[in-house]
C-alpha cells in the first residue's frame, strides 16, 4: 500500500503529512500534477522471473498505457539481494545513482510488481516521498525534480516507460537536500513501526 510523507525543504525539515489514506495521497499527488494508479497483481510469476516474462504478464496494463501515452520504450529494471561477493557494492551503486536530485526530459512512469522504493518529488517548497509497494504505478511528469530511494537492502522489481529509447536520463541539480530529508530505510522504520 502505498505511503505518502511531506515534508519542507527548508535546512531542518518538518513533516507536514504522513497518511496511507489512498484517497487522500492521490489528491496530495493530483496537486503536483503526479498521477497513482494501482494494477493488480499477477499471481504466479516466478522469483527471478526475466524482463520477457514480466512484461508477458502485464502486457494488458503496459500496452493499455503505451497506447494512452505514447511511450517507446518499456524496460524492466530489477534488483533482489543474492549471496554473491559483489551483492553490497552493485546494490550501494545502483542506489547511489539515483540518490541525487535530478530531472528528466521525460516523464518517470514507474509500476512496481514487486519489492517497494520511494520517490521524492521536490515541488513548491516541499518534498512529497512517495513510498511505492507492489501494484503502485506512479507517473511524474517531465521535468518534475526529484530522486529516488531503493535503500541499503534494495527489494524491487519495476517496469519503466519512456517517451526516447535513450531510456533513464538523469540532469542532476547539484542540490544537497536528499542528505536533509529521512531516507527509505528511516521511512520504512518508522512506518512499520507506527
């Protein structure tokens, strides 16, 4: 279920918001112009299931949103942890790439099937986090500043649309503010805490 905490964006943030009330985060969200939507669930797909697969099984909802959008390019971008050697480092790069404030030339339309992250939309003088779960499909519009947050131990399996075949672009804004507002790990604490 999906997550919803505000916060400022001044140099000690405040929280302004913390729901899980659907109906309430779509309205915070419709306001910034960020759509949620919620798919269910296909039963059966296999741990370690490959890009093919996964987009086999969701093929109505992904060509239903290629059709409404326009969208050229869809991937599948998963990351589980294993017993490997190299499972601490690529799992601290793949966070740290998307850890930064950043925009895109295009939309980041996101559906998680599995496994969660938070995305941190920096609009207005507040930073929506948006805790997405399995069944989350989020859709932030172009140029919308943001980051994201897979955590330490990063969990997920996403299926991502694109407008170019360039696939994830990032222009970084060089902003700090990340390092100020609480991170996946301190949210998922205190959520499962609550």
């Amino acid at each position: 279920m999906t997550y919803l905490t505000v916060y400022t964006d001044d140099e000690s943030p405040q929280t302004l918001l913390r729901t899980e009330d659907q109906e309430r985060i779509a309205v915070s969200l419709k306001e910034i112009g960020v759509v949620l939507r919620h798919w269910g669930i296909v039963a059966g797909l296999p741990d370690g299931a490959g890009q093919e697969e996964i987009l086999d099984a969701y093929r109505e909802h992904v060509q239903r949103v290629v059709a409404e959008e326009g969208y050229t390019f869809v991937d599948v971008a998963q990351l589980h942890p294993d017993d490997s050697a190299d499972w601490p480092e690529r799992a601290a790069a793949a966070r740290a790439k998307f850890l930064n404030e950043h925009t895109h030339d295009d939309d980041e339309v996101r559906f998680f099937v599995s496994g969660s992250g938070i995305f941190y939309l920096h609009l207005d003088g507040k930073v929506h986090a948006v805790f997405c779960e399995a069944g989350d499909l989020l859709s932030v519009p172009a140029k919308t500043t943001h980051w994201f947050d897979m955590g330490t131990r990063p969990d997920f399996t996403a299926i991502r649309f694109f407008h170019d075949d360039d696939g994830w672009v990032g222009d970084f804004t060089g902003d700090g503010i990340a390092g100020r507002i609480p991170d996946y790990d301190t949210i998922a604490a205190g959520r499962s805490g609550a």
